[in-house]
C-alpha cells in the first residue's frame, strides 16, 4: 500500500461502488481507505453482505453530506422465496420453517405482496442494524438473546411483481422490483408477505439499483471509482459540488456573500423552504445552508482546502 497522504491531497467527493456479494459495507470503505491511502471515508446506507449494487461512499469533506445522502428514497431488485422462513429473513440465515406453498396461485402471490404497499408499520428483522440499548440487534441475537423491534413507520412507494416461478414442488419464486423510502427492510417485505400467506418468506437475492439521484449504472469497483478520483473525474465519481447539486436545490453566491459564510455570519433569506447548495463565484461549495427568518444560516460548512 503506498503511504497514507493527508486527507487535503485528496479531492472531495462521492464514490458510487457496486458493491459485489460477501462484503460488508464496512469493508468498501475499507477497500476505499486502501485504494486512497486516506483515512476519511464513510458511506450513507448500510447494505447486508448478501445484497449487491449501489453503495455512495463520502470521501473527506464529502463525508459531511452523507447524512442527507442517506435519507433519499430507495430502490431494489430482489428475488422472493415463500415457503421458507429464516431467522435472518435471508437466505443467509438458518430455515426456521417450512410450508409448501404448491396451492399458491400467481393471483394470491400477487396480492399478498399488493398489501406491502403504502404507509406500512413495519418491524425490522432482529438481524438488522437497529440498536437495543446501545447493542446492534445482530449483535444481541448472535448472543442468543431474543430481540423484539418495535415497528417504524415506512412507505413502499411501488412493488413490481415481473416473474413469478417454481424452482421446486413446494416453493415460489418472486422477482420484484421495489421503490421505497429510506429505513425499509426488503427482507421484511419478504417475511411478512410469506407470514400472510401461511407459508413463510425469505430473501434470496437484494440489488440496490438507486439511491436518490444517484443509479447504480454509474458506479464501478471500489479502485475504479477511486481512481476515477484520483484523476480528478471519471466514472463511479462525483466531485463535492456536482455531488451536492444532484441532491440540493442550488444557491448562487456573490463574492461577498460567499466571505460573509467563510466567517460564518449569515447571508439575507430568499424564502425558498429546505437546504441548498451555496456555490461560490468560483463554481466551489461552500456550505449547505437553509433560511432561518429573514436569514439564511449554515447547516454544513465546507471551508477552503
């Protein structure tokens, strides 16, 4: 690995990785800090090892609008097994039960997974990243605890029913395309669809194919979104203020309004509601900022490197 360099070397920005089966999200960003050589690098929307596709990747100061980058809507490709309840909801996971599901007619598939659509209360798997009492609640049943989630509040904005198949005598298979809000749990569509129908459900495969404004047809390998960067353009990556155009309403600044934010004193509203990129003369971000009454304050600095 060459030697680690300062974060400042490094142009800002965001990678869009495909992220392949069997990997973390957590070692993306690792792989990322290897193929940089640089410490500061975070990710909005944690995917399971199972799942592939679309992973954004904050790289220094870029880290800063990962928080806003999260909470977009989301949309997946997944296959659907009924007939199969795991504990992880997943086909990672131990089969805790098993019902055939050769009465199942496409009508009733079809229906079943209808009623996941909508504003659902919907109670994450006991496998997922929520914390318990500040333990992740993986983390608590790997231990042998029995965890109980409460529900969250989610929106299932479309649910696309494309192939419906027989891979055996007693199971079904699903293929779906999902759009959702950020926070639902496709393996959870999966269980509860099954549970309706008295036969179980299960994941067998996840792809994130879009977050936001960002689609994974325009994300690449960890080192080749990196290298992208590195030479300052190219596919898998998006400087700080392409990045934050994409997600943000634009601000144009004027020269004094831009010094006024580097001290950060506030700048005259423009009643326009939300967060906007403040973009200086110079075409550089200089910080998220947001109407507060007859001013406008900053929520995000991003100073000069």
């Amino acid at each position: 690995m060459s030697p680690r360099r300062p974060d400042a070397d490094v142009p800002p920005g965001l990678l869009l990785v495909d992220k392949p089966g069997g990997m973390t999200s957590h070692d993306v960003v690792a792989r990322a800090r290897r193929a940089l050589s640089v410490r500061k690098v975070g990710h909005a929307g944690t995917l399971d090892p199972m799942a592939t596709g679309l992973l954004v990747l904050g790289v220094g100061t870029a880290t800063r609008l990962l928080g806003h980058v999260g909470g977009h809507d989301k949309t997946y490709d997944a296959t659907i097994r009924l007939g199969q309840a795991t504990v992880t909801d997943d086909r990672e996971g131990e089969v805790l039960t098993t019902a055939s599901a050769a009465h199942l007619d496409d009508d009733a598939v079809r229906a079943a997974l209808a009623a996941q659509t909508g504003a659902l209360q919907q109670v994450p798997s006991a496998v997922s990243a929520v914390k318990v009492d500040g333990r992740r609640s993986y983390d608590r049943v790997r231990a042998g605890e029995t965890v109980e989630l409460t529900p969250r509040s989610v929106t299932v904005h479309r649910l696309q029913v494309h192939r419906v198949t027989r891979p055996g005598p007693d199971l079904v298979d699903v293929d779906v395309t999902v759009e959702c809000t950020a926070g639902t749990y496709i393996r959870a569509i999966a269980r509860d669809a099954g549970a309706a129908l008295g036969v179980g459900g299960h994941l067998t495969a996840l792809r994130r194919t879009a977050s936001g404004p960002f689609a994974v047809a325009e994300a690449g390998t960890v080192e080749d979104s990196a290298a992208s960067l590195v030479a300052g353009g190219g596919p898998g990556f998006l400087g700080l203020t392409q990045a934050a155009r994409l997600v943000f309403p634009e601000r144009r600044l004027s020269a004094e309004e831009a010094r006024a934010l580097g001290y950060g004193q506030r700048i005259p509203a423009t009643g326009a509601a939300g967060l906007h990129a403040a973009v200086d003369p110079a075409g550089r971000l200089a910080a998220l900022v947001e109407d507060a009454g007859q001013t406008a304050r900053v929520t995000v600095g991003f100073p000069p490197a």
